[in-house]
C-alpha cells in the first residue's frame, strides 16, 4: 500500500524508521526499506527529507574514514518523534514496527559482520572475516584465512554472518576470559 503523505508525516515516517531499527543505516538501506521495499515514501522525497533532517540536526550521519556513511536519529530527533509521532498513520507506524522487528537483526549483521575474499598469485585465496562496531573505526575482530579454491573462500564469506558471533565468543572465552 502507498501512503500519501504530506512533508512533516514524511520526515515523522523517516525518524520512525531510524527509530525502531534502533542501528544507523545507509542511505542505500533508508531508500531500498522506505522506496523500493516498502513505498512508504518517494525516492526523490526520501533523498531531500534525509538531507533536511540532516540539516534540523534531528539525524546524524557518521564520517568514519574507510566505511559507508549512515544515518541514525539524534536525541532532538527522538524528541520531535515523541511529541508528533501520532501524525504518522497509525497503519503506517504497525508496518514499519513488523518490518524493524523482522529485519533488523539481519541488517545489523550485514553491517557487522563483514566477509571478502581475493586471488593469491599462487592461485588460492585470502578470506577476510571482520566484526566491526557501530560508530567505531577499528574491526572489533579481524581474522585472514588462505583458503585453496574460490568455492572454498565464497562458503566461508557466507557462513560468516551466521557464525561471527559464536567464533568471537569461543576466541574470547579461550583467550582473553580466562
């Protein structure tokens, strides 16, 4: 079902988003869940209301050198979202709180838990397994594996996600928690 709504549902909607996700997101995330995925909101809106709670403060956008830029709501953002968030359909909000509780865990993994691989002249391949952190530069975890083939390295890209946080558990508890 598409909405129409006007300028400040719109940014309400937005801030609603942010909110219930509860993790920053890409702007790539923000279009494809409200445009693409979801048609709560025009693309062109989504792309000017973004850059208008931007500049309202009421959004943040992380700079962190190296890594994608997302967006999350402020504390003046979840302010505004308190006092106006009844603007929103009430059909509106039920949607976007089942898809925040449905995907959320999946999208924080997909930022999170990060799995690439690269040809070694010697023909195998170097796997790289990161955690990384919200808001913070540095992988909370980083480990290189040489794997021999590419099918080799492709299935340890994509077991990662399912199993980052139970290998990080076992090298915690056997290294460091002793």
């Amino acid at each position: 079902m598409e909405y129409i709504l006007d300028g400040p549902q719109s940014k309400l909607t937005l801030l609603f988003l942010l909110d219930k996700m509860e993790i920053p997101l890409t702007q790539f995330n923000l279009l494809d869940i409200c445009t693409s995925t979801n048609q709560w909101l025009g693309y062109m809106d989504c792309i000017e209301i973004i850059d208008q709670l931007l500049n309202a403060k009421f959004i943040f956008k992380t700079d962190d050198e190296g890594q994608e830029i997302r967006y999350g709501i402020t504390y003046e953002g979840r302010a505004c979202l308190s006092d106006f968030y009844q603007r929103i359909p009430a059909s509106l909000r039920e949607k976007i709180t089942v898809y925040a509780k449905e995907n959320s865990l999946n999208l924080k993994r997909s930022q999170e838990y990060v799995s690439e691989y690269s040809n070694n002249p010697d023909g195998s391949y170097t796997v790289t397994l990161k955690i990384k952190e919200p808001m913070v530069q540095l992988p909370l975890l980083e480990i290189k594996l040489k794997a021999p083939s590419r099918s080799s390295a492709k299935l340890a890209c994509n077991k990662w996600s399912n199993k980052a946080q139970n290998i990080f558990e076992v090298l915690y508890d056997n290294l460091i928690d002793n």
